[in-house]
C-alpha cells in the first residue's frame, strides 16, 4: 500500500506513477499513450519557461514538478513495454553529459565559453552521424517555434562558415525582403506574399542573432506591450462612451500615441 508521507523523493513519484497506471489506479492516467499527452509536455515546458520569466521559485518549483511528471509518465508507458525505463534515461543523458564535457570529465583543454560550445556541437554532430553541414540544419527540429527554429537553423549555418559579416549587411539584406515584398503584393501572387514574408521574419532571426537578443522573447516582449497599450486605448474609448468601431482611425492613431506614454 502507498505510504503517505511529509516529504517526498523521486522514487516516490515513479510508485505514484506506477500506482496510477496500474489495475486499481486512475481511469485517466490508464487511458493515455505518448500521443495522448504528447502536447502535454510542450505545454509544461513553456509554463516552466513562463515561471523563469516571472522570477517566482515558488512558481518555478511547481512547473519544474509538472514537467519532470510527463518524463516520468512517458518513461513508465516504455517501461510497460519493456523497451526502456526513467533509470535508463538518467544513465542516457549522464553518459551523454560526460561524453560532452571532456573538459570537465577527459584530458580536453578549453580556454572559454565559446570553446566550450564549439566542441559540444563538434560532439553532439557526431554522436548523430551527422556528416554535412546540411545535416545539422535538418536536425533542428520541425516542431520547434518557427523563429527558435530559424535562428537556431542561422546559428548552425554560421557555424559552418556561412553568414552575414555585419550587423550592417543583415539591415541591408531585411530591407531588401521588404522591397521584395512590396514588389509582391504590387503583382497580386498570394504565393509569392508568403515567400517574401517568410524571408523577411527569418531576416529578423538573423538579426536578433547579432544583436545577441533571442527573437522569440522580444517578439513576446512586443506582443505583451501592444497589449498593454490595447487596454489603454480601449479605457479611454470606454471613457468617452464609445467604442472601437465608433471612432476615426485618426482619432485612434491619437489614442494610440498617449497609450504609448508610460505614465498613461
């Protein structure tokens, strides 16, 4: 029988876990497959991401707890299966941990950071047979964020000796997708919209990328600020008595500009 305790350990949650799956467990939890919950584990992880941001360990210590759950959730449907279990995934990734940092755990010398990232990629390249340089831009995952994924797939290539030599040349490369673009809708090709659009947000990637600023926070960080400034316009057309379809687009413009003062 499960043992109620004050304080609990890892072990304890894979019997709870087991327990839930079992015969006399959760309906729920007995029903589920790695499809099932597959989302599941994309979810806590940008809720954990989300609890960082917050700067509360209280937050972050409870989304922590929730993903490490889908690990173990998935990790106890293959040891059902008998193909692996949660021991066999912490032997993979200490294995994979030491084969990675033979500066800490070999005889390799590095002098900084960036040494140290050189050789992970060297390593993690090879550990996946990875033999062209095209094969890591295809390794980045697909489901990944498309901006995550586009500056990780320019940072690959950069690596492999293919970039812009200035912050200058990306401005000047973002100005030209966006002549393209215009070139484009001027012609009316819906497909060809899409294409110019596309480059254009992965010119942005790239740009993010020299001015070392992660694109995905900062188009957040954009995204969170309009916003802000919605609900600022919108209480002041509540104040006026009126409404979003009511007014002038020049008197939102107006509204707009005082919503941008940070006092507002």
């Amino acid at each position: 029988m499960f043992e109620i305790k004050e304080k609990y350990g890892i072990e304890d949650l894979r019997e709870i876990m087991k327990e839930l799956r079992s015969e006399h467990g959760c309906p729920w939890d007995k029903e589920q497959t790695h499809d099932t919950i597959r989302m599941d584990v994309l979810e806590e992880a940008y809720e954990v991401a989300e609890a960082i941001d917050s700067k509360d360990p209280a937050l972050l210590k409870e989304e922590l707890g929730d993903l490490l759950l889908q690990v173990i959730f998935h990790s106890e449907l293959e040891d059902e299966q008998g193909s692996f279990n949660f021991d066999d995934v912490c032997d993979g990734i200490c294995k994979k941990l030491v084969y990675r940092h033979p500066h800490v755990f070999g005889e390799l010398k590095v002098e900084n950071s960036a040494e140290v990232l050189k050789n992970w990629d060297i390593l993690k390249s090879k550990s996946k047979n990875e033999e062209k340089a095209s094969d890591r831009l295809k390794s980045v995952p697909k489901l990944l964020p498309a901006l995550m994924r586009a500056e990780k797939v320019g940072k690959r290539a950069s690596n492999a000796g293919m970039d812009f030599r200035s912050t200058e040349e990306v401005i000047e490369r973002l100005k030209s997708e966006i002549s393209e673009l215009e070139n484009a809708i001027n012609e009316g090709s819906d497909i060809k919209q899409e294409e110019e659009l596309g480059d254009i947000l992965f010119s942005c990637t790239n740009l993010s990328r020299f001015l070392k600023k992660d694109s995905e926070k900062s188009l957040t960080f954009a995204v969170n600020k309009f916003i802000i400034r919605f609900s600022r316009v919108e209480a002041m057309l509540e104040k006026e008595g009126k409404s979003f379809s009511e007014v002038s687009a020049d008197h939102l413009d107006e509204l707009w500009e005082i919503a941008k003062d940070p006092v507002c």
